[in-house]
C-alpha cells in the first residue's frame, strides 16, 4: 500500500531543513520593518582611498548603517568565488572574508526595499524588506549602479549630464543635483548614481578600469595583472513608483587604463 502525504506534512517536514538553511545567512544591517535614514551627509556617502594594492576592507569604521549591508554566512564551504547580493532585484557579486562576513556600503532609496544575501554556492540564503524614509530628501527620479566581478580590482562611474556636468569620484556632487553616493575600490562594487530631478535630454554612461589587482609571487613580491572583468551597469528611472524602469548592461574590461561609453539614454 502507497502511503500518501499532504503539502502541509511535507511542508513541516522540510521545515527544519528550510529554517537551518537560512539560519546559516545571518543580516545584521539592514533588519526589516520601518526606518528612517539619517539625513544627507558624509555618514552616508562612501569613499575609500585609492591604494594599490587594494585593502580587502569592505567598509570603514564609521560609515552609517543605514548605509550598508552587513552580517555574515556561516556553514558554507571556504571558497574563493563571491556570494551574490540581491537588492531591488539587481544582483551583484558579494565579497566575503574568510570567516564568512560581509560588509558593503550601499546608498537605498526612498519606499520599499529588498536585500537578499547568497552563500557562494547558492545553498544559504537570507532575505528581508524594509520601507526606507531619508528624513525628508528628495527620492532620487535617476540611479545608475555599476557593479563587477572581480576582486582587488577598482572600476570607476562617470555620468555626462545634459548641461555638460561630469559626475566621478573626483567631483562627486554637482550643482544639478547629481551624486556618486558610493564608490568602492576593492572589487565587486558597487558605485551608485543618484540624481532626485533629472534634466531633460541625453545622458552618457562611462566605465573606466582604473587599477587592476596584485598577486604574490614565490619570493613573496607583488605582481600587478590585468584580470578581464565584466562590468554591470543598471540604470533605473522611476524607482519604487508604477513607472519603474531598469535597464542592465554587461560589458567585458579588458585591460587597465581602458574607458567605455557603455550606455547613452534620454531622459525622460
């Protein structure tokens, strides 16, 4: 005789499996429910210092927690490939050290957000959602967020505005309104963009490989090496409203020292 069982007696079943999974993920920043971010300010915004070969800091002491995403992934085998970071359903490669924390700098906008945290090899998983308020500031209408996929590695934004206006890490705020809220130089990304009231007309979206990583060699010498990476750029209008739009782009770097035009929009 077949015996035969319900979905909820399998679901109770597999319920510790599926509880022990995502215990394994564990997400100090953000939590879920209601919060409301601190004001605009240099506690938000993100800047590492450019040193060759790049520090495996994720993100420095100090930097807001309204403004990162932090916690860590027990249980997973030691690898050296990423986790994966998924936020407003843009994924991204996450770095992770070698006791399994992860701490990245990210700029949320306005409304409902979602984080998801992977383990590497895809078995452990957290998720959660919070509604974001940033004591008044203007949600931004315009972000364009860059990622990569590789480590020790830094790729750099540039955005053209329509009046001429060239947002970098070197000018990271413009009268216009536009900013580069984030920009990381350790690998993985990312970099945010982020204008509240955009300009009508043409915009331009440049990726520069700026620095590639370093390896040690026998004798314990640094070596610099130009790996290949993938760049990932999203541009998204409209976040969190019924007119949303993203866009994402994937373009191969090849060699450090190299800029590429990787999208031209109008806006609207």
């Amino acid at each position: 005789m077949k015996l035969r069982y319900s979905p909820i007696i399998l679901f109770l079943c597999l319920l510790p499996t599926i509880v022990a999974a995502q215990s394994a993920v564990k997400l100090d920043t953000p939590v879920g429910g209601w919060r409301t971010g601190a004001p605009e300010g240099d506690g938000e915004r993100f800047r590492q210092t450019v040193n060759y070969p790049a520090s495996s800091v994720n993100t420095p002491a100090g930097q807001a927690n309204t403004a990162r995403i932090s916690g860590q992934i027990k249980a997973t085998p030691k690898s050296t490939e990423p986790g994966r970071l998924i936020v407003n359903g843009v994924s991204m490669p996450l770095k992770i050290d070698d006791a399994g924390r992860f701490d990245r700098p990210f700029s949320f906008p306005n409304g409902s957000n979602s984080v998801e945290v992977r383990s590497p090899d895809g078995q452990q998983r957290h998720r959660t959602q919070f509604l974001n308020t940033s004591g008044g500031a203007t949600p931004a209408k315009l972000r364009v967020l860059l990622a990569w996929d590789s480590d020790n590695t830094d790729l750099d934004l540039h955005l053209i505005t329509p009046d001429g206006a060239h947002i970098w890490y070197g000018d990271r705020a413009v009268p216009n309104g536009a900013a580069l809220d984030v920009d990381v130089t350790t690998g993985y990304g990312p970099e945010i963009f982020a204008m509240p009231a955009p300009i009508k007309g043409q915009y331009l979206v440049y990726v520069n490989y700026f620095g590639g990583g370093y390896r040690s060699d026998d004798e314990g010498q640094e070596d610099a090496v130009q790996p290949l990476t993938r760049a990932q750029v999203t541009v998204i209008t409209e976040e969190g409203t019924p007119n949303e739009k993203m866009e994402t782009f994937v373009v191969p770097m090849r060699a450090v020292g190299e800029l590429t035009l990787v999208r031209s929009f109008s806006y609207p």
